[in-house]
C-alpha cells in the first residue's frame, strides 16, 4: 500500500494472489477479497480428489463365477448349502456340465476341496480323497509334467496339487461359457410350464362337444327330465264357443263354466234388445211431434 492511495481518501481494495477458477459476481469476489479465509474453501475443494463408488465384488448376472459355482457344489456334496436358490443353481450347473462332457474336472475340483475339508479336520476321510485326486490326473487334461510330479511329491498338502487345480479350473470356465445362457432356457421354460408354478391353474382344453350340428338336427335330443304339461280337452259349448279344458277338470266346472257363458251372452242380448227398442221409441215419438206441428 502506497502513500498515495492513503492520502486520496479511498478505502483499500484487497485482492487475491490468483482469480478464482470459476465466474463468481462482483459482489461474491469482493467479499471474498475482504474475508480472505473464504479462499481456503477453494484450495480444499480442488485438492479432495473425487469419490468414486466401490466397485462391486460380485457381478450383476445372475449366474455367479464358476468358482463360486464349484463351491457351492462342494457344500451341497457334504449337505452345508442350505439357500433353495443356490441348491437350484448348483444342480443346473451340474446337469450342464455333465451334458459338456467335462465331469471329471468338476470332480476333481470337488474332490480338492473335500480333501481339504477332511484334512483340516483330521479325518481319515482325507486319504480317501487323497487317493481318488492321485488316480483321477490320467483322466484330466493337463500336463503330463504335472502329473508326474504330483505323484513323485512326498508332500501331501493340498499346495501340491495347485498347479493341476489352475489349469482344470481353466478348462471348465473355457467350456463353461454358455452356461448362462443355457440357466435363462430353462428359466424360460419354467415360465412356459403352468404345472411348475404353484400359483398358476393349468389351462383346460377347449370345449369339444361329442356331437356335430349336422346329428343334432337330424336327432334333436329332447331332455327327459323337462315336465310336460298334461293334454287339454277342447269342448263345445251350448253357444258354440270352444273352450280348452284340462283334463282333470270335473263335469261339475265343466258345467258351471257353460252356464256362466251362457247368463253373459242372454246379458249382452238384453242389452242389446234395450237399445233398439229405446231407439224405435225415440223415433217414433219424434214422428208425432212433426206430424202435430204441420
């Protein structure tokens, strides 16, 4: 700071060493400037290295490696899987390898890891799979240099046996790489299959009727358990009206029927008489009246 910025009256400015490495206002900047503890907050902001998220340990497919899958079929063989859903897995991948032809490595693998199993526990389990490793390195295909140094080793750890587990476990995931694949086809089929799934009914046939339309309108089938009413009697009555009576009406209703249509018509005769003997009175009357006035 000069004399000559204090002799002019103005108030001191203060700045940064160096800009800020984004645009900030005015105002931001000149705030910062009075409060220089504020560019600390930069300093630790480019410093602190980016938070990257854990990658995860096992894969999104859902079929896991097949080293886990050989596990998994080691703990079934001596009954320690008890999750449904890798049991289902575990005899998948069994049925496919068996369908690749390629068992004996599956086996051998199995069988390193029982022999480790039971030599940790001090079983005499141990020289049993000890054995069976021994005679199964003719059938495996790997190097005959490995083979014959695994049987001339006196050591009988399971670190003798390293060299042929790398190569086998090589092998079954060379031949192993459609088994995903081959885990959505069957997933697929269950889904086809409504008897697999105990929520899904299976689907009835369409119905078939045992007759064609051609034989039912040739030999119309009349129900034998629809009632049929009972046969009516036409009789005629005294005026020569018909009238429809059941058959298990009696003679007296019979009667009574007759007589109350014949009181209805004598009725409407009278009736009718009455009217033309009023309209013949009317007339004549009206005939005498006429006959007085001229």
């Amino acid at each position: 700071m000069t004399n000559n910025q204090l002799d002019s009256g103005n108030s001191p400015i203060m700045t940064t060493a160096s800009p800020p490495p984004y645009i900030v206002s005015p105002k931001t900047y000149y705030a910062k400037s009075r409060h220089p503890n504020y560019s600390s907050l930069d300093q630790t902001i480019q410093s602190q290295p980016q938070s990257r998220t854990a990658t995860p340990s096992r894969s999104s497919s859902p079929v896991p490696p097949v080293e886990e899958l050989v596990y998994d079929c080691f703990l079934h063989s001596i009954g320690k899987l008890q999750d449904p859903n890798r049991i289902k897995m575990t005899q998948a991948f069994t049925d496919y390898v068996s369908k690749t032809h390629i068992t004996e490595n599956l086996d051998f693998l199995v069988n390193l890891l029982k022999y480790q199993h039971w030599l940790e526990q001090i079983h005499e389990a141990s020289q049993l799979y000890y054995h069976k490793l021994v005679n199964s390195l003719s059938d495996l295909n790997i190097s005959h240099q490995i083979s014959q140094e695994i049987i001339a080793s006196e050591d009988k750890s399971p670190m003798v046996f390293a060299k042929a587990r790398k190569q086998v476990m090589q092998l079954l995931m060379e031949n192993c790489t459609e088994f995903g694949s081959y885990v959505r086809k069957q997933l697929r089929e269950e889904l086809r299959t409504p008897q697999d799934s105990p929520n899904l009914s299976p689907i009835s046939p369409p119905f078939s009727p045992t007759f064609s339309p051609t034989e039912l309108r040739n030999n119309p089938v009349v129900p034998s358990n629809i009632p049929r009413s009972k046969p009516r009697n036409i009789t005629t009555v005294s005026n020569g009206t018909k009238s429809a009576l059941n058959s298990n009406q009696t003679s007296a209703e019979v009667s009574s029927n007759s007589s109350s249509v014949s009181s209805t018509t004598s009725f409407l005769g009278q009736l009718k008489i009455g009217k033309e003997a009023t309209a013949t009175t009317s007339s004549s009357s009206s005939l005498k009246f006429w006959s007085r006035k001229k």
